[in-house]
C-alpha cells in the first residue's frame, strides 16, 4: 500500500472487489499510486471506503473523503473511475419494487452524484480524470436490464455535458465515458446461466449473450484493463465516448 503522503498519483475505483475493478486496480501504470477501493466489501488489500452506493447516506460519506483526501493531496495526479452497479435483472412492473429502486439509486442516481464529488473536489491545479465506465447498454435494450442500460446512456449523456462545462469553464478534471467492449466477469457468467427460458425465448440480445460466452469469446477483466488504461488520458477534443469494442452481434433489441 503506497503511504498516503509521499504518493504521487491516487486513483480511486469504485466496485474494485471484483471484475473489471480489479483488474484497473491490478494493472495500475503508476508506480506507488495509492489506489483506493469504494465498494460495500472491503478489499483484501487496497484501502477501502464501505459504501453502499443505493444507500444515499453513503454518497455524502463518499463525497466528503474524497473533499478531504483531495485537499490535503501533494502529489501531481488524481484520477477518480465510477466502475461500480448493482447487478439484478427483471422485467419493469414484474421485478420486486424494492429491488428495482435500489437499482435506479445505485445505477443512475449514484453515478451522477460520485461524478459530481470528484469533480467538485478536485482543486483546479492537479491533473485529474474522471472515467465512466459505461457498456454497450447504452446502445442496445436488452429486456430485463431496463435500469442498466438507461443509467448507461445517461451516464454517456451527462459526460458530454460535463465535458463541455469544463471546456468552457477552462479548468479539470478532464472527464470521459469507455464502453469496454464484450468483457465476460463472474458476475456476467453467473448472470447468464441462470436466464429463464421465457427470457431467452422472447429476448435476442440474452440469447446471443450467452451463446456468446458458452462460445468461450469475449475477453477478461485482466485483458482489457491495461487497454483501458492506455486511453487515458483522453485526446482533449477527442470523443466523448471512448470504444474499446462494440457489442455481440445480435445482442440489440
């Protein structure tokens, strides 16, 4: 764990405990990065903030630390990766009502309001980033994922904006979205072996999902996570949003 004043460069990563997380936290390209988890699990090794991100009590948790790390911050660089959701799928009006908003506040509300505390946070000298990580969801309605792909595609619609705001405003942090193409997880195969056959009767994109892992393609999190990390940071009048793959064929609603 790199000591908290004689860093050069801190990274926080929301959802490292798992998945694509991970493995940005993993493969790091800073030597001695203090490199930050903000999760409900605490990581086996990286400092952790516990937050539950459907809990909006712990979006003022999660915004003062970063207020407070970044004021007291020496070292040059600071890059902030709103990866984390809160997986679950089910039809609208069919999934329990308690479940579906727990999802609407950890998958839409949450990651506008963690992008905000970065950017809010960050004093106007450092060089600091923003990366959203976003998914083909944005693009394509798969059924049963209704809140995921529009926290998405308003993820994608918001850093336009913001990106905008800060070219105007003429200061940092630079902000971008990455779809990251066809990554399989754990969570993703543990998702797609159990859809129920109505689901994958009536709906393409699950079944072309899980033809597509049963079929061994796709990459890991270890695989596209340095490909992540070479994007950044993003070409200044570069794309908004960055591609690092599309989607399976047939996947589209």
């Amino acid at each position: 764990m790199a000591d908290r004043t004689d860093t050069d460069t801190i990274v926080w990563i929301t959802g490292a405990t798992q998945g694509i997380g991970a493995a940005l936290a993993r493969s790091v390209p800073y030597p001695g990065a203090r490199v930050i988890n903000i999760s409900r699990r605490v990581h086996p090794t990286l400092e952790t903030v516990v937050a539950d991100l459907a809990d909006p009590l712990a979006w003022d948790r999660v915004a003062d630390h970063l207020q407070n790390e970044l004021a007291s911050f020496r070292g040059q660089r600071a890059i902030f990766f709103h990866n984390a959701n809160l997986p679950g799928t089910g039809f609208v009006g069919e999934i329990d009502a308690q479940q579906y908003r727990q999802q609407v506040l950890a998958n839409c509300a949450a990651s506008l309001v963690m992008g905000d505390a970065f950017v809010r946070a960050c004093p106007a000298h450092l060089d600091a980033g923003l990366v959203m990580m976003s998914s083909a969801s944005a693009k394509f309605a798969l059924q049963g994922a209704a809140v995921y792909g529009a926290a998405k595609a308003g993820m994608e619609q918001w850093v336009r904006a913001v990106r905008a705001e800060r070219k105007r405003r003429g200061t940092g942090p630079w902000v971008v979205a990455i779809r990251p193409g066809f990554v399989v997880t754990d969570e993703m195969r543990s998702s797609f072996a159990t859809v129920d056959e109505e689901r994958l009767l009536s709906d393409p994109g699950a079944l072309a999902v899980q033809e597509a892992i049963a079929a061994g393609r796709g990459e890991t999190p270890d695989e596209v996570a340095p490909k992540i990390w070479s994007l950044l940071p993003p070409e200044p009048d570069g794309r908004t949003v960055l591609f690092l793959g599309e989607f399976i064929e047939g996947a589209q609603g």
